[in-house]
C-alpha cells in the first residue's frame, strides 16, 4: 500500500508562486515580438517567422536532452535558475538592440531555457505529490499559471501602451527575478527524486534518506519510439502545436496593421480572455482527469479547427479577442491533459521526464514549423488563407488523437506491461 505523500504548505505555496512568475518567463515575450518587430523594427511577415521559430528551433534541439538531465538531477531547482537568467538576457538584449543577429541569438537561448522549464517543474510537482494528487495539482499548477498569464498580459498592456513596446522585455525579467525566489523558497529534502522521475513508490515527504537512494539508468529513446501509445500521442501534439502556434502571432500581425500603439492593447486583450478562460478550465480539467482523460483532451483537440476558421470571418478586433474564448478552453485542457497523459504512460518506468522532453520537442516541432509555414503564406496568399490551413492541420491532429490514442487512465502498471511486450519479441 503507497503512502500518501504531505509535502509542506510552504513548499506547495512557493510552487503556486513560482507558477505565477514563471507563466511570463518561460516564453520569453512571446507574441509581443512579433508585433514588436512589425511595428517598430518594420520586419516583414517572413522575417517575423524566422524569428519566431528560432527560439522553437532550439527548444527542438534541447528538449529531450533536457528531460533526461531533470531525470538524472537533484538540482531540479537550480536548473530553473539558470534558465530563468537566460531568458532574462535574451529578453533584455532584443529590447536593446533589434536587429537580426541578437534577435535571432536571444531567441536560441530563450528556447534553449524554456526545455527546462515544463520538465522540471512537472518533476518537481511529482516528486512532492506524487502520483494520486497529481491531477488536481497539476490543475493548481495550470490555474496559477494562467493567472499568472493574465497578470502578465494586462502589465505587457499597460507598460507597452504608456510607456513603450520595448519595456514589455524588461518586464519579463523582473518576473524572472520572482522565479527565482520562489522556487528557491521549495523545500529540497522534501522532493522525492526517484518518484519525481516516475520511478520508485511514494512515501511520507522529509525522510532524506528516500533522496539518498541510487538512481535507476533510465530507458533510451529508442524504447520510447517503440511504445506505439507514446508514438501515436506524440503525433497527435505535433499536429495540434503546428496549428495552434501561429494563429496567435497572425493575430498580432493583423492588429499591428495602421493600429499604432493600440495593437499591444488589443494583444494583450487576446491574452487576457484566453487566460480568464484557462483558469477555471484547467482547474476543472484536473478535478475531471481523475476518472478519464480522452474525453477531456478531445474537447480541447477538437475547438482549434473552430478557432482558425472563425478568424477567417472578420479582422475587427473586437472579434479576434472574442474569438481567444476558444483559445482559453484548448489551453486549459491541454496544459493539464498532457502531463497527466504522459504520466500515465511512465509511470514506474523511471522515464517521465525524458518522455516529457520527446513530447515537448514534438511541440517544438510543431510550433516552429507552424511560425516557418504561416509566415511564407500569409505573405504569399494573405492572412484567410494562413489561418484556413492552419484550421485542416487542427482537423488532422483531431482525427489522428480520436482514433490512434487510446484511454490512459488505468490501473495497468506501465512498466510491468512493457517489459511483458518486450519479452514476447
């Protein structure tokens, strides 16, 4: 029988903290440089793409390195550190000097940060909970990084407006500054590391002798492409981040269109909405995951085609937010569903956090293609026909999630089962 593990309040509000801080961090400024670049650098929409799909680029090239370093770690903590300062230098030099060179630069160590970000607060979250309170932890996870989004977005409006579009950089790297603090405020002896790896079982929290255990080697990747679920739920987000990436930055292009200063308002408009929404979506996401998981994600799948075909309909601003309610239920669903998917998928084979690298570069995959494919289209054919093909991907990744990735919420032990499918080659 697993004992039920009780971290303490401080180490649980300190992740509440660093949730909130880390929403504006992980990111780098996101789809504020792209309205940046348009309006003050004057970029053009291909331009915009490469940027936009360097930090991608990089983040491809180091997630699944970066899942196995969580895996091996102790220094879960200071790894966030350190990515929290990278982002924070990027940040900074595209606000001083935006020019190709050092945005393309800052954008590579920004994604080459954010591989460490989902995987070592996942790690982190699994080490102090463990595997029954996962879901509804990992929904206060997404709750408050969401809130910490719509925090994020309403200053971006504010300082971007009032001040400048420059000062949205340093924005992000005084929450960067927040980051550390809160996560230096976690408790170490009280992570468990070899759960927080999905290995070994869960116990009481503060025995520091569970974190003197020896590793187990976790399994290559190798294996984990022969895992057929795997497989197929990671083509599946593929298909979804190379829809949904772009549509967001078309958007901000769209508006920085003859809009002046208004277009970081009206940005920070569409980040608001989709982030009220997140809120209590991710927070319900958590407490439903508890039983079944596929009806859930299907949910979220399936409104992305909806949103790219909406934006088709109208360029008035006050539609393009409106239409981010659609956005906010996707993203709530899906930033508590694929943890909670790939969890289950691990767990008791000591490879969660590599998995989650290999899922996060799918997502890298995805996005950077999708920032490369709109921003050659939208110069070519026009904005409509951008986010239409955006909109048939999303069909795809909806089709491919429907009928090749089956229910993870099971009683099988993951482990046991792929070493009896091993065995019986």
């Amino acid at each position: 029988m697993q004992k039920q593990r009780k971290p303490s309040g401080k180490s649980l509000r300190s992740l509440d903290y660093l949730n909130v801080f880390l929403a504006d961090v992980r990111d780098g400024v996101g789809p504020y440089l792209s309205i940046y670049l348009k309006a003050s650098a004057n970029w053009n929409p291909a331009q915009i793409g490469m940027a936009m799909s360097a930090s991608a680029i990089a983040t491809v090239i180091a997630q699944t390195p970066a899942g196995a370093l969580v895996d091996r770690l102790r220094q879960k903590r200071m790894l966030i550190v350190l990515a929290a300062v990278f982002v924070s230098i990027g940040c900074i030099a595209m606000g001083l000097f935006p020019n190709l060179p050092v945005v393309i630069g800052s954008q590579i160590m920004i994604g080459i940060a954010a591989a460490i970000f989902p995987p070592a607060i996942t790690a982190i979250t699994l080490g102090l909970v463990g595997h029954e309170r996962l879901d509804r932890r990992v929904g206060r996870n997404e709750t408050f990084n969401h809130t910490g989004n719509l925090l994020a977005a309403t200053l971006a409006g504010l300082v971007g407006y009032f001040i400048a579009r420059k000062a949205i950089f340093f924005l992000v790297a005084a929450m960067a500054v927040g980051s550390i603090i809160s996560v230096r405020m976690i408790r170490e002896r009280e992570i468990d590391h070899e759960l927080a790896r999905g290995d070994g079982e869960e116990g009481e929290e503060g025995q520091e002798e569970d974190n003197e255990k020896p590793q187990q080697p976790y399994e290559g990747i190798l294996q984990l492409l022969s895992d057929r679920q795997i497989l197929f739920f990671t083509v599946a987000v593929v298909l979804f981040h190379f829809a949904n990436a772009a549509m967001l930055p078309l958007v901000g292009q769209e508006l920085a269109q003859g809009k002046g200063t208004s277009d970081t308002v009206y940005m920070s408009a569409c980040i608001i909405v989709a982030q009220l929404v997140m809120i209590p979506v991710s927070n319900l996401a958590g407490r439903f995951a508890h039983t079944a998981r596929k009806p859930i994600f299907l949910l979220g799948f399936a409104v992305l085609p909806i949103r790219g075909v909406l934006y088709t309909l109208s360029d008035n601003p006050y539609f393009l937010v409106s239409v981010q309610i659609l956005d906010g239920i996707a993203g709530g669903i899906f930033g508590v569903l694929s943890v909670l998917m790939v969890a289950d998928l691990t767990k008791g084979t000591g490879r969660f956090n590599v998995t989650q690298g290999m899922l996060n570069t799918a997502i890298g995959v995805g996005a950077g293609l999708s920032n490369v494919l709109a921003g050659f289209v939208v110069k070519s054919a026009g904005y409509n026909v951008g986010f239409l093909i955006l909109a048939a991907i999303a069909v795809v990744a909806l089709a491919v999630f429907w009928f090749c990735v089956p229910e993870t919420k099971t009683g099988v032990n993951r482990k046991a089962s792929h070493q009896t499918a091993s065995g019986s080659h």
